[in-house]
C-alpha cells in the first residue's frame, strides 16, 4: 500500500498518525508558528542567524530559512523517514537562487548532525525549478518537486531525475469546478486522473521518481489513488481516514500497465517543447503561478512574524 507522508508541520498531529515521513511548506510552517510550542524554535532561530539578508525588504529571510530547519529537526525526531523543506518561493524562476538556497537549507541541517539522506528540498515544478534539481541531484541532495499540474512538468521532472514529486490533486479539482461550473465524483475528478495517469507513465518508462499525491479535498480521491507510491495527507482527511471502516483496495499498482502515453523526453535540451505543452494546459498555467505567489505571500507573512518578536 502507499507510504503516507503528513501534510503539516505540527508536531502533535505527527505524534497522533505516526507517518513514516512528513512534509511542510511556508503555509504549513505559518500555521504551526500560530502555536505557542514552536515559539523556541523562533527564538533559536534569531539567536544563531549570523547572517545578514542582502534583501532589504525581506531583512530576516534567512531567519526564515533556519526556522524551517528547526521545525524540521524536531519532526525528524518524531518520524522514521524524511521531512520536506522547501526552498524559498521567491526563486522559484531563478535556477541558481534555487540551488544556492537548496544548499543553504542542507547545511543548516548538516549543522544540526542530520544528513541530507533524511531531506526532500522541495522546489517549485517551473522549468528553472527542474533545472535546479537536476544539479542537486547530480551532487545527491534529493528533491521533492512540488506545485505538479501538467504532464509537462512531470515528464521534464522525471528526466531530470527528481527523487519525488508531488501533484496536486486537489487544486486541479478547485480549477475544474471553478471553470467548468460543475461537481466531479471522485472517479472522474480531474486531479485523480492526472496522477493515474502520470503514475503509469513512470512505471510504463521505468523512472525511479516517486509520485508522492498531494493536496486532496474529500477522502475519496484519496481512496481513487490507493497503491500510490506516497500520498501525503493532513491531519483531518488522516483523522476521517483512520475512522473510516471501508474497504481500501489498490487502485494504482506498479505492473498495472495500460500507459496512454508514448514516452516524451523532456531533458534540458528541450525547452520549447516543455513550454508548449505546459502553456497548452491551462489549468497548469494558472495553478502554478498562483501556487508560487501564494508560498510567497505566506513567506512574507512568517518573515514579519519573525519582525515583530526580534523587536
């Protein structure tokens, strides 16, 4: 069956489901700063920053950074596996910016003794995002690419040989019920069919790449994609699940066959093609632009955060 990963960076949710691994995002960590628990993190974090920001808008963006590696180090003391963290949403359209940040985020852990073995960097699925993870995982740091709506930007991932990548189920359903003004079962939901679909695809071609499911809205697109590598789930749908007496049978298994798709390359050679076949999709177009602005609006929010308690 599926390895379920948390969708929340609150450690007592983490203590209450027990997943194998979690992941967190800059609303994910905003949510859980709400908590008085999390509020010595932040002061840790302001202590050891040594560091100046060269951004004069954003001055504790790197706060920022080593207040998401604390949270991260105290949910790797609560799960076997991985945690996510995530680059920051601002260069998500800037390669370098994205791999300087990605190793940025590895050493504050390195100086914490965990290593990079037990970290996703998850970065944001834009055509510079996927170049940035084809270097860091050519020197091993292993990414989580997240903001996943079109089957460009899976075939491109998966040539580029990301480690994991997230589609989003459930916001492709938002987009299809905003603009087809209609309601979807959980059989014909939109975001299900996209991760069969991408989920077949990597198992007809061989690609190592797990397709970690992300961002659902009912328990029954969870129970359409049963069998996937991992689907991430936050702690409500994790709550209804565990009480739930249904049966839960697979419905995505590695040697179901049936692949729709011949096998498209999208290595770094390719832009153009990438670009016309993600900007045919515009559902893919929209969700990950307001995906990207809406990180970074949370980040801005957890930076004056962290403004108002250095004052």
């Amino acid at each position: 069956m599926s390895k379920v990963v948390a969708d929340t960076g609150e450690i007592e949710a983490i203590k209450l489901y027990k997943p194998v691994d979690c992941t967190t995002n800059p609303s994910l960590v905003l949510k859980a700063m709400q908590l008085p628990e999390y509020h010595p993190l932040l002061l840790d974090a302001l202590k050891n920053e040594k560091k100046t920001s060269t951004l004069a808008d954003r001055p504790y963006a790197l706060v920022a950074d080593r207040l998401a590696v604390n949270i991260g180090s105290e949910l790797l003391k609560l799960v076997p596996g991985r945690v996510s963290t995530e680059a920051d949403a601002h260069l998500a359209y800037d390669t370098r910016a994205c791999v300087d940040k990605a190793l940025r985020i590895v050493d504050l852990y390195a100086e914490k003794g965990i290593d990079t073995s037990r970290i996703y960097i998850k970065l944001a699925s834009t055509w510079e995002g996927i170049r940035a993870c084809e270097e860091l995982q050519k020197q091993g740091i292993d990414c989580n690419m997240t903001l996943l709506f079109s089957f460009a930007q899976a075939c491109a991932c998966a040539d580029a040989g990301a480690a994991l990548i997230s589609p989003f189920v459930g916001r492709i359903l938002d987009w299809h019920k905003a603009n087809k003004k209609r309601d979807y079962t959980p059989e014909e939901d939109p975001g299900v069919h996209s991760v069969r679909r991408i989920y077949q695809y990597y198992k007809a071609y061989n690609y190592n790449t797990i397709v970690m499911a992300a961002s659902f809205r009912n328990v029954g697109e969870i129970q359409q994609i049963a069998g996937c590598d991992n689907i991430t789930i936050s702690p409500n749908l994790l709550k209804e699940l565990e009480q739930s007496t249904e049966p839960l049978p697979y419905k995505l298994w590695p040697g179901m066959g049936g692949c729709p798709d011949p096998h498209i390359p999208i290595k770094a050679e390719n832009y153009q093609l990438f670009e016309q076949m993600h900007n045919d999709d515009r559902m893919a177009v929209d969700k990950l632009k307001e995906g990207i602005d809406n990180f970074a609006k949370d980040q801005r929010k957890l930076e004056e955060m962290i403004v108002k308690v250095a004052q």
